[in-house]
C-alpha cells in the first residue's frame, strides 16, 4: 500500500533546528523546510538491529533512524528534547492557544532550536496515513498513543512503529522517552534525559514541602452534570505525576481499583464520599466549578471541597493539556502546577 521511498542518510550539524509537535488536531499542514531530519551527530549509536516488544508485538529496527516521525500526543517532544526535529508529527488540538497547531513547550523547543516551518499532521479525524507516508520516515513513534491494531498495521507499510507497551493513553512520561528514545537508536540519551527530569521535579518539589505525604487525586467533574464523575488512577499519567510529586492517593480510592493498568474509575454521584480523605484534588473546569460542587447537597460535603481544596484547572488550557506530562510540559509548568497545588494544601487545618 505505501511503498517506502528511502533517501540517501545525510548527518546535520545541530545548529540551529528540530522540532514539531502534540497530540492530533487543528493547525495548517507545512512542508518541511529540509529533506532530512536533523540530528546531533554527537548521538550514541545503539547496537542494530533494536527490537522493542508492545501491545501490538514486536517491532525490528534495523539500523539508526535518520528520518523520525511521530504521531498522536507527546512522542514530539521526546524527539526534541533529545535534539531530533521529527519530520512530521500530529497537531495538538486541545489546549492550543492560537493558530500554531503546537502547545506552547513544544513551540519554544522548535523556536529554540531554529526550525521555522515544521510539517505538521492534521489528523483530528484520524491519521493522515497519506501525509505520515508523505513524510518518508524511517520510524514512527507512538508510544503514547491510542492507536488500533488496523492503524498499526497501516502504519507499519510506512516505517518501523514503536507501540504502547499494554494500553492505549496510559505510558508515563518515563516509558514515553525509554521507548522512543529507543526507537530512534538514542537510549543512553533517553536514560540521561529521565535523570535529568527526575531531578528537575525532586528540586521544584522540595520547595513546597507542605504537599509531601497529603491525599490528593486527579478528578474530571462537570458542574452543569453532577451525576457522576471520574478519578484517574495512579496508573494515568495525571494520577502518576501527583504521587511523583510527594503526594497519596487514599485507600479509599485505591481499595475501588480492580485492574491495575485501568487508567480511572467512573463514579456515581451518591458515592462521592470516596473523596473524604482526599486533603486536596485537582479536576478541570472554570471559574463556576467549585461554586457549583460546593452548592451540591452531595459534593458540597466533601471535607475538600467544603473548604476549597481544590485545584480547578481550566479546560482546554496549556496547563490542562500538561496534565498529561511530557518532559517539556513538565519544565515548562511545574511551577505554576507546584504553585495550585501549595494553595490548596494550604487550606487543610
């Protein structure tokens, strides 16, 4: 179906470039500005040929990758994180704030490192097999992502995929870079880049010592349906990230989780009281959310909610798409995340 059209390898001097982009979504398509991907030529090179096992089984990569593409949320900003513009990724549509069609980490990293017109996917309705093939990759990264077994095997006529290890839309920032790095022949990187960001969030977190050992959760609530409402496990990365933070999910919530790759729990209304040993959570919202749960004759008597120990992120932000952590989301908003958290924790007696 797509017959791969390899273009002799060409190694680039790091510059001034790499780059592109999240999630799939809006933004105009652009053509790259250069034929080859751009990579540090200082990069460790993996033994060949890499297998790396997934959901889907197995994927042989039998010499480094020159051309990286990558798809759906987050694999983008491995790539540039390690210095590599992919030569095309997804569109993030939801928490973008203009017209780019990039959140804004992965637009500083792209400006950063010179890269004026990135080929962006537009893939809102599903992948653009036509443009991914279009973009002559060498693989395809896709750890975090929630792609079937038909899209994989589509995928897979194109270039070598790297895969989610067991379910969609559950991989950790950690295995985000342990796979991809993987994928792209740079694992040494990949494992320097993980100590890096460890050290980064154990250094911003030490500055609030107030949040270390509270109970705390991440929550989706609508105000305008109260009927029901969801909590992410520690097995999501948004769940993940809050216990990376020094915080505990409560037994409670944790005795409710039967499988333990499930990334929430659907909750109902009139068993809202799995919250009451939570000290703090965080949901998504506006600026009538609390009021509306504090109203509710049921939500309102949560302790947390009772007295304003919640972190209401507004939806469809920058800050809300970081829930979802990658590397560069991580730097780019810990401090204001750390800040929320602070204030809300501040609030318990």
């Amino acid at each position: 179906m797509f017959k791969k059209q390899r273009k002799p390898f060409i190694h680039i001097l790091l510059f001034s470039i790499v780059a592109i982009l999240l999630l799939a979504g809006c933004s105009s398509q652009s053509t790259p500005k250069s034929d080859e991907t751009k990579s540090d030529d200082s990069n460790t090179d993996s033994q060949y040929p890499i297998t790396i096992k997934h959901a889907f089984g197995e994927t042989v990569i039998e010499e480094k990758p020159e051309r990286v593409a990558t798809i759906a949320w987050s694999n983008h900003d491995v790539a540039l994180a390690l210095g590599v513009v992919p030569v095309g990724f997804s569109a993030a549509n939801y928490g973008v704030q203009d017209e780019s069609g990039m959140l804004p980490w992965t637009k500083a990293k792209i400006e950063e490192l010179g890269e004026k017109n990135p080929n962006i996917f537009q893939d809102t309705d599903g992948l653009d097999f036509e443009a991914i093939a279009d973009s002559n990759p060498d693989v395809i990264l896709a750890a975090y992502s929630g792609i079937t077994q038909e899209e994989y095997d589509t995928l897979s006529e194109i270039a070598p995929v790297v895969a989610y290890q067991e379910n969609p839309w559950v991989a950790t920032w950690r295995e985000q870079v342990t796979y991809n790095s993987m994928g792209m022949g740079m694992e040494e990187e990949g494992k320097q880049l993980i100590a890096d960001t460890e050290k980064l969030i154990a250094d911003k977190a030490s500055a609030h010592p107030g949040i270390k050992g509270k109970k705390a959760a991440f929550v989706s609530v609508n105000g305008a349906d109260l009927s029901k409402f969801y909590i992410y496990t520690p097995a999501d990365p948004r769940g993940e990230f809050l216990t990376e933070l020094g915080m505990e999910y409560p037994e409670s919530i944790t005795s409710q989780i039967t499988d333990p790759t499930s990334f929430y729990l659907e909750v109902s209304a009139e068993n809202a009281d799995i919250l009451n040993d939570v000290d703090i959570f965080v949901s998504y919202g506006n600026d009538q959310t609390l009021a509306a749960l504090q109203a509710d004759p049921i939500y309102g008597k949560i302790p947390a909610v009772e007295r304003g120990s919640v972190v209401i992120i507004e939806d469809n932000t920058p800050l809300a798409a970081a829930g979802t952590p990658s590397t560069l989301s991580i730097e780019y908003s810990i401090d204001e995340y750390l800040t929320l958290l602070s204030e809300a924790v501040s609030k318990v007696k």
